[in-house]
C-alpha cells in the first residue's frame, strides 16, 4: 500500500542540535551566517562526524571505541582497474536492442549489470583514520562547527579544547589542543584492506568489504613526532597519508595530509612533503588566517534570511558542505565526496560519479547562490574528459557526436551498472545543461564559443545518429528509458520515447540553436531547430505528464523523470500560459496522490524545487522540510531513507550520498528568485507567512547579482550589480510603477515588467518613492 504524502509538517527535528548565536547581521566586509552546528558530544558514527573538506581532501571528527577518530579522506583516492566485461566491440547498442527485441534479456543483464554488483572495483577507496586517545581528558561539554571560519571546536569539562580545521586551499588540515592534562599523541589507523574482522553484510549500497580489493598490508612507520602511512593500491597506484605535531607544555599542535600517485612516473607531492616543507613551517596560526579568509569570501557571495529556522539553517549547512565539497581543479563531487565511509567497507555505490541525478543535483545550487567558480570544477573535468565520452559514444552507441557513460570513474572511464541509465542515450544532455546554465549565468562569450556550444552541439549530432522515423513520421530513439522505472528489468527500456529523454532531446535542440544564433551560426540554427520539429510533443494525460506514451505514472517512485521538462529544464513553465500551468498543476496533483512511499530524500528536495516553479510556496516549503527533518541525520548528511518514523518513506535504510542535500539548497534558492524565463522574478515562491524576507547577491541568469528585502508583505528595495550589462527584465514586485530607480536611466515597461538597458559594473537601486 502506498503512504499518501502528509500534510502537516513534522516535528522540527533539528531544532535541538542547531545553535544560533546570533541573527545574521550585515557589515560593510562580509554578509557571514554567524550559525554553528552544536552537539553536546562527539559522535559515535562517522556518518554523523562533523564535516571539514575542501574538494581534494576531507576529514570527519567523531569518536570511535572512545577514541577521538579523524577520518580522512582525499577525492582522487581511486582504484581505476578497468571493468573487464565492457566490450563494446561485440557488445553495443545494437546487441542489447537485439536481446531486448528477442526477450532474451537476462544476456545483457548478465554483461553489464551484475559485474558493478560483484566486482570492488572500480571504486573510490579510504584513506584511513588519525586517533587520539582521550580517555585522560574525561567528558565532552561541547562539539561545535562554526560554519564562518569553517572551524570544528571540541572542548572538554576539565577545560581542554580542540580547534581543527582543513585548509580552504591546500590539501592538508591542522589540529591544536590545549589546556591538556598529560601528553597526547596521534596514531594513524589504516583502513582494514588486510583484516581478519568481516564487515558484515555485503551490497553495492551497504558497501564491499575492502579486503576484496587484494591490496597488500601497508606500512605505518613513526620518526620522533611524525607519523608515515604509505598504501599500494593496484597496478602502481600508491597513497600517503601523513602526520607531525609538536608538544609545548600543555599545548599539542599537528598538520596532517593524504597524497596520491596513480603512477610510479605521477609528479604529486607527497603528503610527508606537503607537511613538512611547505606547510608545518608555516604556523597553523597563518594557516588560519587564509583558511578564514577564504570561506569570509564565501561567505560573502551570498546570503539569505527566512523567517523558518530550519529551513534557514539547513540552507547554511549545505552551502557549507558546497564549499567544503567543490572546488576548481578538484574532481567534482562524488556520492560522498570527500567523506568516503569509514566503516571497514567501499563507500555505498562505489562512491562514484552517477550522472542519472547526483552529479548534476549537486551542482544545483552553484547558479543563484553565485557560486560559479565552484561549479568550474565539473565543467572543466567533463570538458577534459571529452575525449574519452566520445570514445565511448563510437564504441557503444557507434555514432559521432558526444554521450556520456552514467556512471563513471574518476578518469571518465565507465563502470556499466543498471545500463538503461549507466549507459542511458540522454546522458550527456542534461550534463549538456550545466554548460548551458554556466553560459547564462556567467555570460562569458569565450565559454560559450569554446565549451558551452561544442558541448551541446556534439549532443545533438549524437541524437542526429542515433534516432529513427517512426511509424507517426517523428522521430524517436531506438530504446528509451526513464531513470529508475522498472530498475534495470527488460521493460525499463521502452520501444517509445519517454518524457525523460524526450525532454532532455527537445532541450538539446532547442538550446543548440538559441547558440548558434547567438555566435552567429545562422546555417547550424535552422538545422538544429528544422531538428527539434522532428520530434514530437510530451505524453500527457488527464493525471500529467507520464513516463512514456503507454506508461502514465501510477505509482509511487524516488525519480522524477518524467518530469524533467517542468524542472530543472524549464521547457513547460507556468510563464508560458494556462495550458502549461494545467500540465504542472496535474502532474504535481498526482504525484502527491499516488504519494511518497517508494521516495528517498532527493525526491523531497526535487519536489521543493518543483513546487517553487509551479509558485506554490506552501508546499515547496512543507516539501523542503520533511527533507530537512526526516532524511537527514543531525550533522546534515543526506542519507537517503526516512529517519524519523513518520512514514514519510518505506525506505529507512542510511546510505550517505549528498545530492539530496545540495538540492534543498536550489529548492530555497528557488522560493527566492528566478530567472530561467528571461525575467527576474522576486519571492516568487514563498509562503503566505513569510513577511520579512531578504537575500544577498544571488545570481541570475544574465549575470545580474540580485539583493532584496520584503518586510511586513512589502519589497522595500532591490540592489542590483550588472555583471555584463545587457538589458535586465524585472518583474515588479513593487505594485507600483511610482517608483525610485537610482544609478539607471529610466526604464521602459513592458506590461508589469521593468526593463533596464545596463551596462558592465552599473550598481542599480529600486525602491519606493
């Protein structure tokens, strides 16, 4: 039986482990959140440790078996042996079309989809653990993470305190203890890679346990006040993990670091050098200094205030965890990113790259919270690997043009899994809207005739290859899928299109064409928009959009893909009239009927940002807050299943994975501000109640930075920084058209919209008169 989706909201679960010191206050310098995540002890599970990263390395504080335990972790830490089963060769699009023409499809499963459940490998691995014993140190009074500075703060009733942090910038992290009773020493811990203790239960969701990696025992080896682990992976791959600290009287203070060499011929630091030479000279107290520095930056791109504390403060978090977790020149985020589970076993899912959703939720957030030089990383590592989709695209699919594998390695490669969508035929396309959103965001013209176009071009071409005429002279592909109906059985591909991929191809299309025209590329506009007139329209019925034309949805199920068109890629908008308006009103009526038994967390973060298209913001925030209070576990980590017994979910299980943490993000961003139909609309998705509301910096599309403030029901003043110039169309939120407009020329309307010819770096203000 399905579990209708409640209507009351829950119990404010967080309330009890979140500290405000003090209500967000503007200054001249910095916009910072002034929020700590409290606890009056430590963890006892490393899923619920405190959280410290920087996109290259990361470290979780929590205690295990009474001891003080840092797990730490590093993003490019990777066995990469290959999957031996993945013959394209023999093995192509074309054979798995002919298996699923024939119903023998237990063949295909067989090649592809059991392997990535009984092989290790390819996987993200551990890096091991650094321990103290603090059994003389006696009770915790407090554990905090102070998200300003980025600084986790352990102090103790004898009066001892633990400040600790990993640097904004460089691939190390530093600890310092004072007012301590006796010595204290670190002790590293390798993960259990050579163990007579099993793990206990083995799946691609509970994790493989390590020692079937077959790496030989590494070495820890101690030289005064320095400790050294050095690990062989397979096939030359080799980690170093690294430690020293000095002891001045009852003051303890140490460094650590974690390298990676994929090669005997890799040119990387090691992590003893790293420490040693270029950063332990340098003083933790210097450290310090630029590590603040950098996230009172963050910090400074935007901010926001909500009159509901739980939503306010889960905002904080996963704006925290997205500057912890990205960054340019790292890798993108990972399932878990840089807190890879320390618990005996390979992280849930291989910790790998999932482009079915979790990369691409995971980035959500980067667009309006002004947070693009983060979001770089993706790009740059999708645009580096380019060569190797296309690679894939030849073998497998055997046309020109660019997909992507959905579930990949560090380095690109694919790792099969459920194929309908490790290797689904859209893949690449909804990566494709990163580029394209970067575009619109950024306005960067070198990007856009560089990255963004031959991107979504490439795609297109795909899409020109791979699709046939139909029998209703349109288009289709030649199977089509729709993450995750049917799992990975033969009938979750379909002989039609489904409204995911039909969506993602329109897309494709459409987007192709708004670049050429916009580089000029008169000839390549008319073919990719003659393109998109080839396909058809969505399958809609009296309930919305369905799956597929012969599949209406009818039960309860975690991914949205069928509506993909509504959001994230904005093709049907309640902007474009009634018609459309209807189409998102049933769709969302029905999905909240059929209920949420079969959701994980993501779905409720997807919903929030659904419903904050669809401009109801009652239910985006009721949507938000069940994710909030239910899916997550005290130190914000998304962990898939229903934690808080309310049946919000038949899933109870706690996988860590963080797309659904950095989709709640965008879901309130959202309720703030759009701009994906060429207009800026303000507050367009807040609740009734909400009457003092203000936000700063957020980006649009257009590059504008956007500041706001509603008090008592009323917008008082907008702000508006002109990155680009070009024309900016603003709603007016004003009910006025007596209006203050300072630093512009006076605007033209355009029915309720205010337009504004701007110039690069102009400073606009609208207010009352």
């Amino acid at each position: 039986m399905t579990k209708k989706l409640k209507l009351l909201l829950p119990t404010l679960l967080f309330m009890a482990v979140w500290s405000c010191q003090k209500a967000p206050k503007a200054t001249p310098a910095d916009l910072l959140p002034h929020y700590e995540l409290a606890f009056d002890s430590l963890a006892n599970t490393w899923d619920e440790g405190i959280p410290l990263g920087n996109g290259t390395v990361g470290a979780l504080i929590w205690k295990k078996e009474g001891k003080l335990r840092f797990s730490l972790d590093r993003a490019d830490l990777w066995d990469l042996r290959p999957m031996a089963n993945l013959d394209f060769k023999d093995y192509g699009f074309d054979w798995v079309k002919e298996q699923w023409k024939k119903d023998t499809y237990k063949a295909v499963q067989d090649k592809y989809d059991v392997p990535y459940d009984q092989l290790p490998a390819p996987s993200k691995i551990p890096g091991g653990a650094m321990e103290f014993n603090i059994d003389a140190l006696g009770p915790v009074e407090s554990v905090k993470l102070i998200l300003d500075d980025a600084v986790c703060v352990v102090k103790w009733k004898n009066g001892t305190v633990l400040e600790t942090f990993v640097h904004a910038t460089e691939p190390v992290g530093w600890y310092r203890f004072k007012n301590l009773p006796s010595e204290l020493a670190p002790m590293i811990i390798p993960p259990p890679y050579v163990s007579d203790k099993k793990s206990g239960e083995e799946s691609p969701v509970t994790g493989q346990d390590l020692r079937r990696l077959g790496y030989p025992k590494g070495t820890v080896d101690q030289k005064g006040n320095a400790i050294t682990y050095d690990q062989e992976g397979w096939d030359g791959f080799k980690f170093q993990v690294h430690t020293r600290w000095e002891q001045q009287g009852n003051s303890l203070t140490g460094s650590w670091s974690i390298s990676s060499k994929q090669k005997d011929t890799d040119t990387t630091i090691d992590a003893t050098e790293t420490v040693n030479h270029l950063n332990f000279p340098l003083g933790m107290d210097a450290a310090l200094e630029s590590h603040t520095a950098w996230w009172h930056r963050f910090w400074n791109k935007s901010t926001l205030r909500i009159p509901e504390p739980v939503l306010q403060n889960q905002w904080y978090m996963e704006m925290y965890k997205f500057g912890s977790a990205a960054r340019q020149g790292a890798p993108p985020i990972s399932l878990q990113s840089v807190w890879t589970a320390d618990n005996g076993k390979l992280p849930p899912w291989k910790g790998d790259f999932h482009h079915d959703l979790n990369t691409q939720l995971s980035y959500w957030p980067a667009y309006s919270g002004n947070h693009l030089d983060l979001e770089t990383g993706f790009i740059d590592w999708l645009t580096a690997h380019k060569d190797a989709f296309k690679k894939y695209t030849k073998d497998f699919y055997r046309t020109d043009g660019l997909n992507v594998p959905g579930v990949t390695t560090l380095t690109g490669e694919p790792m099969g899994g459920w194929i309908q969508y490790s290797f689904g035929p859209t893949v690449s396309a909804w990566l494709g809207q990163h580029f394209y959103l970067h575009w619109r965001y950024s306005m960067d013209r070198v990007f856009l005739k560089n990255d963004a176009y031959p991107w979504i071009s490439d795609v297109a071409r795909h899409f020109d290859e791979l699709s046939v005429m139909g029998t209703d002279g349109k288009r289709k592909l030649p199977l089509s899928s729709s993450p995750e109906i049917h799992n990975n059985a033969r009938d979750a591909w379909f002989g039609e299109t489904t409204n995911y991929d039909l969506a993602l191809i329109r897309f494709t299309y459409e987007k192709a064409a708004e670049l050429a025209k916009e580089l000029g590329y008169t000839e390549e506009a008319v073919r990719w928009e003659t393109a998109l007139q080839q396909w058809p329209g969505y399958a809609i019925d009296p309930t919305g959009l369905m799956f597929s034309p012969t599949l209406p949805y009818r039960e309860s199920h975690r991914h949205f893909s069928h509506l993909m068109a509504v959001h994230p890629l904005g093709l049907i908008d309640v902007s474009k009239g009634p018609k459309d308006r209807e189409i998102i009103n049933h769709s969302l009526a029905n999905l909240k009927k059929i209920g949420s038994s079969q959701w994980t967390g993501y779905s409720f973060s997807w919903l929030g940002n659904l419903e904050a298209r669809a401009q109801d913001g009652e239910a985006a925030a009721e949507a938000l807050t069940i994710f909030a209070t239910a899916f997550c576990l005290p130190n914000s980590f998304h962990v898939n299943g229903d934690q808080s017994g309310k049946g919000y979910s038949d899933f109870t299980y706690r996988p860590f994975t963080l797309e659904g943490n950095f989709a709640f993000a965008s879901g309130v961003q959202e309720m703030l501000i759009q701009s994906h139909t060429g207009t800026v609309q303000l507050f367009p998705a807040i609740p009734k109640a909400w009457k003092n509301v203000s936000f700063d910096k957020l980006r649009t599309e257009g590059a504008f930075l956007v500041s706001a403030e509603m008090k008592d029901g009323k917008v008082e003043r907008v702000n508006i920084l002109t990155e680009k110039g070009g024309q900016l169309r603003l709603q007016n939120p004003f009910g006025t058209k007596d209006l203050i407009i300072e630093g512009a020329e006076a605007p033209n309307w355009d029915g309720d919209i205010l337009v504004l010819e701007t110039t690069p770096q102009q400073e606009i203000t609208v207010k009352w008169k």
